[in-house]
C-alpha cells in the first residue's frame, strides 16, 4: 500500500447539501479517480472531524454512507478500508486483461437513488445514544399501549374455529371479512357505500402506495408531493422511477395556489397527499380546501392517493371525512393502515381503488407476494367486531391529547421567540421551524449525545430543504419526559443561536 495521500475536501457549509453528503461525494470521486489503493486505510473518522472541524458524528455519517455504496469496509477495532477495483492478472481460462472485477454495485438498476439514505435521520442507532433517551422521533405506536392480551385471545379463538386452515395462502385480495368490516368502516366514515371488490388488504400503506407505483408508474413519470412530506412514501415513489415534483405545505396544509400553477403548466401522473393530521407537519386541510383540492382534481384531470395513516387519532370533534367520500368521479385512491394506531408488526393495511383497476392490481399484488398472512387478518377482524379496537383508540386519544398539549406548553416555555410550530389536531407529530442560524443535522447530534432524539427536517423533503426545521412525536413518552426533552433542546438550540450568525467559513482540509 502506497503511503499517506493528501486530499482536499472543502465544505460548503451554506450549502443544502448536508455536510457528511459533501465529504462523501469527495472520497467518493478521489476513488473513482483511482487515488486510493485497493485496501487503504482511510483516516479515523474521529481524526478526519478534527482537521474538517466537524461534530465526529457527521465523519461517522460520510463514512457510512461510502459503506453502503460499496467503497468502504470497515474492519472492527481497524478502522475503515477502500474498496476500490483492482485488476486482476491475466490467467488462462479467466477474463482478459483489463477486465474489471465482478462487482454487484454495478448492477443495480439506480445506484444514485440509493445514495444519501434519508433514514439515517428517522433513526440514531449510528449514534452513541444513552440508553433512556428521551424518544420525541418515530411515528410509531407506543408498546407500552398495545393491547396485547386482547388480541391473544383472538388469536387463539381464530385458531381454534378455523382450524389448519387458517394458515393456508390467502386470496390476493384479503380476507373477506375484513374486508367486510373496513367497508362498513368507511361507510361511517363518511365515505359513502364502496364495493368490497374495491377493497384490498395490503401489508401496511406504504406496501400499498409500493403497488399503486407498480401499476401507474413509468419510469419518468411526474408525481407531486407535499414538502415536507412522509419519508417512506417519497422513497417508495422514487424507487418506482417517479420524478418527484414538490408542493409546499402552508397553514392550512398543501398550497393549493402553488399545486394550481404547477398542474396549468406540466402534466403529472397523481398526487400524494396526506389531508388529515399529515406526516410531519400534523396540519390538516379544512373542508374549504378539501373542495378546492377536489374542484382543481376534476378540473386538470388529477388522480388523488390520499394517506389517512392515522387519521383515527382525533383529539377533539369527529374522525375527519376522507377525500374518498366526496369523490364524483373516481379519482381518488385511499390508503389506510392499523400500524399507526395499533399493531405495526401485524402488517396489515388495506387499499380502496376505483373498480377498474382491480383485476389489474390483483395481479401485480399477486406478483409481489401472493397475498397477506389470512391468520393475522382473521385476528383482527375479531379484534375489531369485539370493541377492543374502539376501546384502545379511546384510551390512546386520551394519553396523546394529554401528550400533545405538554409538548405544546413545553415549546411556549423553552423554544426561542423566532421559532414557529404547528398546533395539530391529532396524529403523532408536529413540525417546528427555528431560525435560520440553527442547523438542525448539527442539532440531531448533539442532542442524540445529550439523551434527546428527534428527526431533523431534512429527512421529509424528497428535493431538498428543511434545514432548520425538526419533527417532534408526542406518543412515545410521558408528559413528565417530554418536557424534561424540549427544555434540553431549547437549552441547546440557545446555545447555538449565542454564537454569531455570521456563520464559519468553508474549511479546506487534508484528509490524510
């Protein structure tokens, strides 16, 4: 191995692209150069944050992601190696000179979709974490809530009425008593009589939205988003070759003025949208909005999957109408799921679509994987007819609804005068924008080191943006914890608005 190399990597830190994105694409292109040896030890990621003067977290970061894109190993207690290709002697019988090695990487249908992970951000298990972290990110259902005893004994009435029976394949469809019970569901809802061969149940909304891309989506397509939005679903879409095109959300929810302007000038495939308590922001549009997203869908001849991931997490009034119920003309697509408000590991979602599309989904859903387990949706149809879904939905609105407003009280008190959040309705999370000085990947950092985690704004635009912005969840943790979580930030995020605003400037350092 050759000895230390000097490489240059200069951050540009009024970038939107985040600092361990920019030392990535450095290392990435110096080894595509072919300045690195095969095997070569890079510097220790703690060694490369003190020439670059960065948090080492984000040293850990670039390193990772290199990891993922195949040009890093890291050797435990060695440090971290290049994997760079090495061509191989010539031997009878094998690949002719100059031949490059065998490489999987190069097969991947889009590597670029798969380089700077937004997941990193929803999660700190990269991160030295205290172990009784204050959790104010995920939204996820709390276990401590699960009705598991409930649902025990369904299971087990299931088994001993159904018989072996029960765990043979399924129809691709679903159940047909679930099935049943969601249409009786929607008819509450507001969503008027649906046809159960509209009705299938699919592995939780985002497999849903995962087959919606599948049968609509050719690659290139345009597909409008709200920004910010919910990770998982602009990932999914990306990865079924949409080109994301980005709304912003207001308010009173998604710019209805923007997505007009968009639609008068470029033709787009749907829209994804969450209309109630929405993932981040838990902004919901009010019925004058509805009938105006609706008024320009039939106008420009939009097509409309709507998300209503948690929608049954009201604090206050009636469960909101979807957009499903006051759809004319079969525009609209709806997703809805039980991981948010019960079982995430059950799996169980479901999906209405216009009829013409059913035999057409039928199949692909059959391609993908045959259908979903008919024990777990017996089970909880059983759940449901019983009441111990009304019962548990009662007692979660009540613990978040409390939740909810010591967050709120918490942020009054400790978060600066600049910053704004929402004041949602319901759902799990609310959006928070602080001043422009606070850079909150930096944040997440140090925050994660100090026993507070949350999911930094950048993690929700498919585009870009969302710098100094935060997602907080409420469900996760007790009134007394969460209070105890913001003060700590507001703390922290004082500390960083004390410091100039001027900001440093880029740094120019060798990596070796």
């Amino acid at each position: 191995m050759s000895g230390p190399r000097s490489l240059s990597i200069r951050i540009d830190r009024d970038s939107r692209v985040p600092a361990y994105q920019q030392i990535a694409g450095a290392i990435r292109d110096a080894i595509h150069a072919g300045r690195f040896d095969d095997g070569e030890r890079l510097a220790s990621t703690r060694a490369l944050a003190a020439r670059l003067g960065i948090h080492r977290n984000t040293a850990v970061a670039a390193y990772r992601s290199l990891e993922s894109a195949g040009l890093l190993r890291a050797g435990v207690g060695a440090g971290s190696f290049v994997v760079a290709p090495v061509m191989p002697a010539a031997v009878p019988g094998e690949a002719a000179e100059g031949t490059p090695p065998f490489a999987w990487r190069r097969l991947l249908r889009d590597p670029q979709a798969l380089e700077g992970d937004p997941r990193q951000w929803l999660s700190a298990r990269h991160l030295p974490v205290p172990p009784d972290a204050i959790q104010l990110t995920g939204a996820i259902a709390e276990r401590k809530q699960f009705p598991l005893e409930d649902l025990a004994g369904c299971l087990r009435a299931v088994l001993d009425d159904a018989g072996p029976g029960i765990l043979d394949y399924g129809p691709t469809e679903g159940d047909e008593r679930l099935r049943e019970w969601i249409v009786e569901q929607l008819r509450e809802w507001g969503a008027g009589e649906i046809d159960i061969e509209r009705v299938f149940i699919v592995s939780g909304s985002q497999q849903g939205l995962d087959l919606i891309g599948k049968l609509l989506l050719a690659p290139g397509d345009a597909v409008v988003l709200e920004a910010p939005t919910y990770t998982g679903a602009f990932l999914s879409l990306r990865h079924a070759g949409a080109r994301l095109v980005t709304v912003p959300m207001g308010e009173a929810g998604l710019d209805l003025d923007a997505l007009e302007a968009l639609l008068e000038h470029e033709p787009v495939k749907f829209l994804y949208t969450m209309p109630c308590f929405q993932n981040p922001t838990g902004i919901s549009l009010g019925s004058a909005e509805r009938d105006r997203l609706l008024g320009l869908a039939r106008r420009y001849r939009l097509a409309i999957i709507e998300d209503h991931y948690d929608t049954d997490l009201y604090y206050s009034g009636q469960r909101p109408r979807p957009l499903l119920g006051d759809d004319r003309e079969g525009q609209v697509i709806h997703l809805g799921t039980f991981s948010k408000i019960l079982f995430p590991g059950l799996r169980i979602g479901w999906l209405v679509i216009p009829a013409g599309l059913a035999d057409s989904l039928r199949q692909i859903r059959w391609a993908t994987d045959l259908a979903s387990a008919t024990l777990a949706q017996r089970a909880l149809e059983r759940f449901c007819r019983a009441g111990y879904l009304d019962d548990h939905l009662r007692r979660i609105r009540r613990v978040n609804a409390r939740r909810l407003r010591a967050m709120l009280r918490a942020l009054e008190e400790h978060f600066p005068a600049a910053a704004r959040w929402t004041r949602p309705g319901g759902g799990m999370t609310l959006w928070a924008e602080l001043p422009a000085a606070v850079d909150t990947v930096e944040l997440f950092h140090q925050a994660a080191a100090r026993g507070v985690l949350f999911s930094p704004g950048i993690a929700f635009y498919p585009n870009g943006g969302g710098r100094n912005a935060m997602r907080l969840s409420f469900n996760r943790e007790s009134e007394a914890r969460i209070q105890r979580g913001i003060a700590l930030l507001g703390e922290m995020i004082a500390e960083r608005l004390s410091v100039s605003e001027k900001g440093r400037p880029a740094l120019e350092e060798p990596l070796l």
